[in-house]
C-alpha cells in the first residue's frame, strides 16, 4: 500500500505532532499535569503502533512521525520560550510620589519548590545570560534536569538564607528606607518586585548587588527592571552598587570559616580548594573583567589563610560545569600532595541552590578519598554578619544613608 496523504496519513501526522507536543510538555510540567501528559504520551504512542501494524512497509511512516513529532516538540519549545517564560504582573498605579530612594536587595536566590513557570523563568535567564548550555531547543529537557536536582535539595537553606539576610538588611536600615528583595532564579522575582516599587510611589531605586560580580546577568537584569518601568510610565531613575568582589569583609568571612574548621590540624596537613561557577568559554570571552574579578577575589581570599601558615601549593581553585581546573583534578592534586583534611569552599556563590545544596555536595559524596582524609564543606557567604556589613558599605558608597 502506498503511503500517501490519505485518511490514516493524517491521523500518523496528527499522532506524531501531538506526541511531540507532550513529550516536550510532560518533561516541564509536574504533579498531577505530569501524569496527564505522560499517559497521553502513551495513548499516542499506543495508537502510532496500531495505525501501522498492519503496514507491509513501516520505515516510511515511522520516519514520518518521528519527524513530525521533532516538529511538534520545536513547535513547543518555541512557544514556552516565548510566552511562559516570563513573571506574572499587573498594572501599576503609583501612589503618593516618595522623595526617598527603595533598596532593591538583588540575590542569586533558588527556587524551592518545582513550578512549571518558576523553572522557565529560571531557565530564561540561563539562556539570556548564556549559561548551562541553555538553549530555546532544550528547555523541555532543562526543565527535566531542574525537577530532579530541585528533589534532592535541602530547601530549608535556601528559603532560611534569604528571609535572614532580608530581616538583618531591614533592620539595619530602620524606618527611613524601605527594602525590597527580589532574586534571579526564584520567586520574589525582578519584575515584581519593581512593580510594587513603583506601586507604592518611589521614583528613585536603589538595586543593592548580593552578586560577586555583576555579570554575565547585568544586561538581563537592566532589561527587565527597564520594561516595567517603561509600561508604568513613570519617570524612574535606577541606579547599582558597586558587586562584592573586592569587599574585604567576604574575603575574611571565608578566612574565619577555613580557620575554624581546621584549628585542630597543623596548616601544613590542610587542602583547601576555592570553588567557582562553571560559565562556558562564550561567556568567559565575552565577560574578561568579570573573570578576573573572580579570580582578584580568590587570590585574596588564598592570600589571607596563607597569613595563617596555610601553603600557597595546597591551595586550589577549581570550576563546576567542565571548567578547568575541574573539582576533581583540584583534589587529586591534593591528596597526592600528603594532605589529612580537605576543606571545599564554594567562594564563588553568593547564595544556597542547586549547585551548593544538590550538585558539589553530591561531587563531594562520589569521590573516592583515601580513609585518612577528612573531608569539610564551607557553603556560599548567605546571610553572614559579614556580608551585611558589606552590602551597607556598598550603600553608603552611593551616599543613600546620608
């Protein structure tokens, strides 16, 4: 029988772009639309079989409906991307004009629970800013990964480091600023929290940077506080502090931690490895300030604990993602170099999320260690003392508490 667009050629075009449609859906979706979606997967595949069962010759009609099923998947991808990945907002009706400026906390921050929109605005972000390999065509299978990462993740820590940093933050400034927060991976997102600033009457906003450096993300964070400002129409000024990269008081926060954690041990014995964010070459070559402003602050960071009698050689910097150096050539490198405790510090997160709570713990857990080597982890900078102090040098640079 020739294959030809008859009535049982519609219907394998029409299973194959329905099945592409849900399988990119059910990778993104979860909970109960999840299952909906598998099981319609399913059906759909199920009736793909029986229509050509019967077929003498097969490869043509199943080349056909994987081609339209790759169809109805980029068909979906496109249409997440464009419309799903994007914060929810509302109209924006200044009240009373406010003379003084709103501080805009900015924070990597971390999604806590799974949400379909949560994780495309995420991703969108991913993408925009050139990372984790992002692209329009693999979202689906991002959104996959993330679910799965976000599963093994202790929440409590990301949720915790936000609400004290804010309440710290917020209690520093007293009465006569307001503070806002508002984070790049997880709710409160950018836009809303721009559009209650404007909602409630301040024309002047002040985005305080809890960022090591400011890119690759500067030009999506300006986008996005632009666009609300634009569709209010109000004639806002924006301005950014300074990033924390060359802050002293992180530098000492980590010193303080790798000191603590190893006083028990001569600083001869001591590894120590500086974990940093795995940004692509692309991203690398396009941002070189920002590279060697991580690096300045490592250095620094290095420096320090030399003070404290620690060696220069047992001190290592290694990258998450396949950057080079990568985490395990780092301590490789130390435990042949005699070392009896190796202390990781992820020195290059601001915040607790999948890679601090899900991914490095779980590098970590596979290595095979010698028995005689004890292993301690020192997170990101969160909500520390330190890191307060900071963020108020960093806004009384811009002369706002004057």
């Amino acid at each position: 029988m020739k294959f030809g667009l008859g009535y049982e050629s519609l219907w394998l075009i029409l299973l194959g772009l329905i099945s592409g449609i849900l399988a990119a859906a059910s990778m993104i979706f979860h909970g109960a639309w999840q299952m909906v979606t598998t099981a319609l997967l399913c059906i759909s595949f199920i009736a793909f079989v029986f229509l050509i069962k019967k077929r003498r010759k097969k490869l043509q009609p199943v080349l056909v409906f994987l081609v339209v099923a790759l169809l109805g998947y980029l068909l979906c991808c496109i249409f997440v991307c464009a419309f799903l990945g994007r914060a929810k907002t509302g109209d924006i009706n200044p009240a009373d004009v406010r003379e003084e400026p709103a501080i805009l906390l900015l924070s990597p921050g971390e999604m806590t629970e799974y949400g379909s929109r949560s994780a495309l605005y995420r991703l969108a972000i991913k993408r925009e800013a050139g990372l984790e390999n992002v692209r329009w065509w693999n979202t689906p299978y991002k959104a996959f990964q993330l679910r799965r990462s976000l599963k093994g993740m202790d929440k409590n820590n990301c949720i915790l480091a936000g609400q004290n940093l804010y309440n710290k933050l917020k209690e520093e400034l007293g009465e006569e600023f307001r503070l806002y927060s508002a984070n790049l991976f997880g709710p409160p997102f950018i836009e809303t929290a721009v559009e209650s600033i404007l909602n409630d009457g301040y024309k002047k906003i002040v985005v305080l940077n809890n960022l090591l450096v400011e890119q690759p993300y500067k030009e999506v964070v300006d986008t996005k506080i632009l666009n609300i400002i634009k569709k209010s129409g109000v004639d806002a000024e924006v301005l950014f502090t300074f990033p924390l990269w060359n802050h002293d008081a992180l530098v000492s926060y980590y010193e303080q931690g790798i000191l603590e954690k190893t006083q028990e041990i001569s600083p001869g014995q001591v590894g120590v490895v500086l974990v940093g964010k795995g940004s692509g070459r692309k991203v690398r070559d396009k941002y070189p300030q920002a590279v060697n402003r991580e690096r300045v602050f490592f250095d620094k960071i290095k420096e320090s604990i030399m003070k404290n009698g620690y060696e220069s050689r047992k001190i290592r910097v290694a990258y998450l993602g396949g950057r080079k150096p990568g985490l395990e050539d780092a301590v490789d490198y130390l435990v042949d170099s005699g070392i009896s405790k190796l202390v990781i510090v992820a020195a290059g997160f601001e915040s607790p999320g999948v890679d601090t709570e899900r991914l490095l713990p779980g590098i970590i857990e596979d290595m095979d260690l010698p028995q005689h080597v004890d292993t301690v982890f020192i997170g990101p900078w969160s909500d520390g003392d330190l890191l307060v102090r900071a963020l108020l040098d960093r806004l009384e640079m811009m002369d706002v508490m004057n």
